[in-house]
C-alpha cells in the first residue's frame, strides 16, 4: 500500500557536491518543472563544485555552504530557502577512512543527522529522505539476501555510525511524527565519484599502468548499481514511498571484486598483470545482497541498466574527463575552495 504522492517544491539535498548528491541534483533539475533544489555541503575532500559547473547558473538551484554538524546552520538553511523536504546523503562513507578515524564519522553521521532531524522537524518538512546503505546489514555468505526486515548487524565504524543514523531517523517518526522514509541501497557506481573508492580507483590507476590493488584474494561480492538508477529510486522514495517506511535499492548485480577488477581492465586493454592482491582489509564483510522486491512491487520502481551496460558508461565518462579525474586526484579542487571560503 503506498501514501498520497507528496509533491515537493523545495529540496533540500545536503551532501549535494558529493557523488551521489552531486547526481541527484542534476536528475532533479532536469527531470521536474518548478522543484527547487538547495544543495547544503561543507565541501570537505569528497564535495567539489566542479561536479556541478553544468548547473551552477540554474535559477532553481541554491548552493549554501555548511556543515550539518552545526544545527544552526543546518536550521538556517531550512528556515531561510523555504524547504518543504530533505534528502540527506552527507555522511562519511569510506570504510577504509572509519577504520583509521572512526571519530569523525559517529560526529557526522549520527550527530549531523541528529541536527538535520531536528530541523526538519522545527521547520515542519513535508518528507525526510534518509539515504542509508546496506552495509548496515553486515555480512552474508553465499547464498541469501537482505530484506528490509533483516536486522541491522554493522561490521565497520562506518557502517555502525550509519545505522545508528537510521535509527535515530526511524526514532524521530514514531516520537515526533516526522514523515520520515528510509532507503538502503547498494554499491553506487557512476560519473564523479570520487577516486579513492574501487571503481574510479582501478580506472585511474589502469590508465597510468600502474598497480591495481585488490583485497585478499579477491573473492568478495558486492551488488552495484549505476548511481542514476539509484537517484530515480530515491526521487520515487521520496514522492510515493509510505512515511515510516524503509526500502532497498539493489542493482541486481552481484560481482566479486576480482571480476570486476578484470572487466575493467579487460575493457581497457590492460593485462593483468596489473592487479596485486593485498592484505586484507579487517573484518572485510564477504558479500552483500539486496532484495529489492518491497521498491519493485509498491513503487514500481526498478534498474534500468545492467553491470556491463553501466560499466561501459561510467568508464567511457572518467576516461573522456580525466582532466577532471586529474584536479580531484591532485587536490587542486580543494585548495581553490579553502581559498574561497577562509573566513567564513
């Protein structure tokens, strides 16, 4: 059973410079009429403006400079724009990063969503779209997948600060009646991710000849999805889902990180020679799955590309953008915001 459609006319997407954001705002603009978006970023490593250069001038588009750790910025911005719902997607998201600093993701994830849920409700949003992973799930073994009913079992300090984000999100719709919806989905893929995660990395270092480093042996699955199938789900999600509710958002495309490792470089007209396995990376979870059945039959929702047809694109765009592959890599991206934005 689906809600009454809610039809925003101002969104608030926070983590908007970043991958997935950054693809959420360009599909917003360009698939509404009258939705204005207010991309909220602090434009940390992850957030580079440059990701939206083809928008900027976009008279529905609003870019406000702030981190959701401070509440009252993040209630400012709100207040201030006319917002009448949200998507949340800033968070810090590499696994690797939360096993060395775990610190500055429980103050992002959780405390920054704790910040946005109370504006939200101060400021009396329409919808609250928290955009989780299925991370939060933990780890399966060959066979299975996760439902929306799978308990939340998380295997890194990522993925702990993200459910406790889910929680305190799912929290403050039974308590406060916030319309809340939550969505978890698999692995993104995609144009302007950035490049310390796998598939931007492999593409980068396989251009220069250099080493391709997968973990272990090479054998954990993960589902991908190509992230603009993924911001079609979350509009669908944030429209029609049912307030209360929770969705995966799954790719249908389980591959082991070898195999796509292989793809890439197969596509390149690399050898493989390329690849050196590594130590692996602790309390590596084996694999993830999604059901995604609940998004499919209530919403009607599902991929509209396969693996390879997804790969082939996101290979063909960072292989015909390397000058923007290049500025990320150098961190000359984040040298001109600091300039741009010290003292403020």
């Amino acid at each position: 059973m689906t809600t009454a459609e809610f039809h925003p006319k101002r969104v608030l997407v926070t983590g908007g410079a970043g991958f997935i954001g950054s693809n959420l705002v360009r599909f917003l603009l360009a698939n509404t009429d009258n939705v204005g978006v207010v991309n909220l970023d602090a434009l940390t490593y992850a957030g580079n403006l440059e990701n939206l250069a083809d928008v900027a001038g976009d008279t529905r588009y609003t870019f406000v400079h702030a981190d959701i750790r401070d509440p009252r910025a993040v209630f400012a911005a709100c207040r201030d724009h006319g917002v009448d719902a949200i998507a949340h997607l800033a968070a810090e998201s590499h696994v690797d990063r939360s096993i060395t600093g775990p610190a500055a993701f429980v103050e992002t994830n959780v405390v920054g969503t704790l910040n946005l849920l109370e504006a939200a409700r101060e400021c009396r949003v329409g919808r609250f779209l928290h955009v989780s992973t299925d991370e939060v799930y933990g780890s399966l073994g060959a066979t299975g997948f996760f439902t929306e009913e799978t308990p939340l079992d998380p295997r890194s300090p990522y993925s702990a600060s993200k459910a406790a984000s889910d929680h305190l999100a799912s929290a403050f719709g039974h308590t406060y009646g916030l319309p809340v919806v939550i969505t978890r989905c698999s692995n993104n893929y995609g144009p302007y991710q950035f490049p310390e995660k796998m598939i931007p990395l492999m593409i980068n270092n396989a251009r220069q000849d250099k080493p391709l480093p997968v973990y272990g042996d090479g054998s954990n699955v993960r589902d991908w999805i190509f992230v603009e199938d993924h911001c079609r789900a979350l509009w669908a999600v944030l429209t029609r889902g049912r307030p209360g509710g929770v969705y995966n958002i799954g790719g249908n495309s389980e591959r082991t990180n070898l195999q796509v490792v292989q793809t890439i470089l197969r596509r390149m007209g690399k050898p493989e020679r390329l690849i050196k396995f590594v130590k692996d990376r602790p309390g590596h979870d084996f694999r993830y799955a999604i059901d995604a059945a609940r998004i499919r039959t209530e919403l009607g929702w599902s991929p509209s590309l396969n693996f390879d047809e997804g790969l082939a694109r996101t290979m063909d765009w960072y292989l015909s953008h390397t000058a923007w592959l290049d500025h990320v890599v150098s961190g000359e991206y984040q040298k001109y915001y600091e300039a741009m934005y010290a003292g403020r």
